[in-house]
C-alpha cells in the first residue's frame, strides 16, 4: 500500500515539504524497534536520498540502528562524500558493504525463468543475493531510498534494484548486468517494464518471506530550465505501486526527446561525483540514443583518476577496452577473466559506442592520453575543451557558439536520458 505520494510534472516539493513526505511515510514504522536504512551512495548525491535520511534519523532517533549505503560495485564512501551526502546522520551509524563478502542468498531464480523473460539471449540462473544484515535479524524494518531514473541496466533505477545490486553480491551483479547488455540497452532504457525488472521483482517475491520488511522511498528529480534541481515527486509505499507510480512521472520529467539527433555533445562530469569511467560513462550510456551516426561525444572530465571502481574491475577495463557489442559477447566466450566478470563485460558494451559515433575524452591530469586511447576513445586536453566549450557560457541543451559552432550540452548525465523520438520507438 502507499504510504506518502506527490508528483506531477509541475511539481517543485520543498524542503519543509519533504520533512512532513517523509514523517508521514515513517509511521509505517511505529512498531519497528530497530530499523536499517538503505540509500544510495554519492553517484546519487542529486536524489535528495541523503536529507531524506537525515530527517529519518531526527524522527526515528536511536530506532535507527544502521545506514547501509547502496553500493553495489562502487568504491566506499569517503568521510568527506558522508559529510557531503548526510550532514546529519552520525557517521557511526554507517556501514560498508562488501559485495564480494558480505552476503547471504535468499533463493534461485531457475534458468528457464531468466531464459524466458529475456528472449534466450543467455542461459543461466540468478542468485537471489543481499547484504546478510538485512535478513539476520538484526533489524526488524528496512527504508530503502532512492531515485527512479533512467537507467542501463534495467530501464528505470531503483526499487528492488537497490536491495539485489545495491546490497547484492558479485554473481548477482555479474549477471543482472550482462542480461540488461545482452537484451540491448536501446530496448530497455527509460522503460518499466524490462527482462531485468522482471528478475528482481521475481526475486523479491522468493526473498520477502526471508528480508525484513521494506518501506520503499522513491523520488523523481529534474533539472528546469534554468538549470535548478527540483523535486517532481515522492512515494512511499510496501508494495511495487510505489516504483509504478515513480517510474510513469519519470518517464514524462527525465526523458528528453528529441527531434533530430546530435551531432556534437557535450557532457560536463561533476569531479566530486565522477573519478571513474565506471561512473563517467553514464555520458555514453544516456545520450547514446540521441547521437547522430558519425557524431561526436566530448566528455569533460576534470575529476577522473582511473577506470573502474576497484583494481579487479579497472584491469579489464584497460585490457578489452570498450568495444561493440558483438565483439565483447565473443570476447567472454574466448577469455576466462572476462566470462568470469560478467558486470565489466556488460559495462564495456555501455559504454561503447557500437562504432556509429566518436567519443571524446577530456581528463584531469590524473589520466594520460595513452590511457584513454588505449580502452577505444580519443583524447582532448581539458584546458583546451575548457577554453572551447566554457561551463559558465553553456546552458543545458542547444547552444550555437560565437563561432556558429552547434553543440547539445549536458550538465549531469545521471539525471535523465537523451533521445530521438525514432531511437526510442524501435
């Protein structure tokens, strides 16, 4: 059932508006004795999930006994990410979670099941996997937080998502994520109804009797014209409704589609959001259906210091490289390290082109061009791109340049997907 709702498409919620959301959805917990929160981390610093946990922790007091950030594969938050995210949930009520160590299995989805939902494009099982602390219990209620966004993997972010890849194990993961690329991102992306989501939910249905019970937060941000961060809507609920509402106002706030594909893009990387590609190449990943055939895609990326979120995961990245689809599929049949990395294999076909356009990687010093070019883009200097394409001079979406120049510009990629009309229909 809900719990708390509002949204539309002219919907600005406010801070004090958010508070009195958030409270009245927390009553659904009032014979909870101990409760675990589970938010995402800093790669959705924009969701709000952070001051929504924050106000949980003024109303719920020493009830909440735990923070889990939903990591899934990303690095650790850093104090100084916590101090930017949670300025007012004590960091000793947070936790790390180990996607490789600290899991329990909850159940099997057959792989009859997971051929059928996705058209027989592999044939294997899904482990139904979560953090251990979320079943032990330890706890006897969980407030899951976060964003319903466009996403590559499964079509629109969150939900079950953030329990069996945010707080999921590496099998999960590996093999969550190469469905989603196997199925095809184009087929998938700002969608509710996907292979992928078909999974999870089927995994929540075998793990429920076995999870504490979850209350479900979901936001849906948007950036206005003017560039502000706005809040168009909020749910809470026990139930799927929740992400069902969420991801029909989603689909109206965070896809742009447009009328004629992009020649020249330009996506600026917040670098205190974005120091991977891992998590950089949401640039690729959410304007791929937008580009034109022989376009260009200028990355901006002051803040990147390496490829993957961790030494395992950034050493394939560097040795395949992103390359099309096709050749990474073949890749994982030839190569025991990436057939055993199912997640990375998947991420190298996000992050691929499919050779219709270039992609262009402007750096901070931290990586060098034989670095860039050696994983399949091509390299810019960042001053240069910089003086080219000034972030102050740039508003989000079209801008033709003193020099007639006609470029597409995105601020933060993460908050929504670009497309054609065309692209988005097939």
């Amino acid at each position: 059932m809900m719990y708390a709702e509002r949204g539309s498409v002219r919907d600005d919620i406010s801070s004090n508006e958010l508070s009195a959301l958030v409270r009245q959805s927390l009553k659904a917990l009032q014979a909870a004795k101990r409760v675990i929160a589970v938010p995402p981390d800093i790669t959705r610093i924009h969701s709000q999930a952070g001051a929504i946990t924050d106000i949980a922790y003024r109303e719920l007091g020493p009830r909440l006994g735990a923070v889990l950030p939903a990591l899934g594969t990303h690095a650790p938050m850093s104090s100084q990410e916590l101090d930017s995210m949670y300025p007012g949930t004590p960091k000793n009520l947070f936790r790390v979670h180990d996607w490789r160590k600290d899991l329990v299995e909850l159940g099997r989805i057959p792989s009859s099941f997971v051929r059928e939902v996705g058209e027989a494009v592999v044939d294997y099982d899904y482990p139904v996997q979560a953090n251990k602390m979320l079943s032990d219990g330890s706890f006897d209620a969980i407030v899951s937080i976060g964003q319903v966004v466009p996403h590559e993997v499964i079509g629109l972010a969150n939900h079950a998502k953030n329990i069996f890849v945010g707080t999921g194990g590496k099998e999960a993961i590996d093999k969550s994520h190469f469905l989603g690329a196997a199925y095809g991102m184009e087929r998938m992306m700002g969608r509710a109804d996907t292979p992928v989501r078909r999974i999870f939910n089927k995994a929540l249905e075998l793990a429920a009797p076995k999870l504490s019970p979850i209350l479900w937060i979901l936001t849906v941000m948007q950036r206005d014209e003017s560039g502000r961060l706005v809040m168009r809507g909020f749910y809470a609920g026990d139930d799927l409704e929740c992400f069902e509402k969420a991801a029909s106002l989603s689909r109206l706030v965070n896809i742009d589609m447009l009328e004629e594909p992009i020649q020249k893009a330009v996506v600026w990387l917040d670098p205190m959001e974005f120091r991977s590609t891992w998590l950089g190449n949401k640039a690729v990943y959410r304007t791929r259906m937008a580009m034109a055939d022989g376009g260009e895609l200028i990355i901006l990326a002051p803040g990147l210091v390496h490829f993957g979120e961790d030494s395992g995961i950034d050493a394939l990245i560097r040795r395949y490289g992103y390359r099309p689809s096709a050749r990474i599929r073949q890749l994982v049949l030839e190569h025991e390290d990436l057939g055993a990395n199912l997640s990375a294999a998947a991420h190298l076909i996000h992050g691929s082109s499919e050779g219709r356009f270039t992609v262009t990687y402007a750096p901070g010093p931290e990586v060098s061009r034989s670095e860039i070019e050696s994983v399949g883009y091509n390299y810019a200097r960042l001053d240069e791109m910089l003086a080219r394409y000034p972030m102050d001079k740039l508003a989000q979406g079209w801008n033709t340049l003193a020099g007639g120049e006609r470029v597409f510009f995105v601020p933060n990629p993460a908050l929504g997907l670009w497309t054609t009309k065309e692209r988005f229909e097939r």
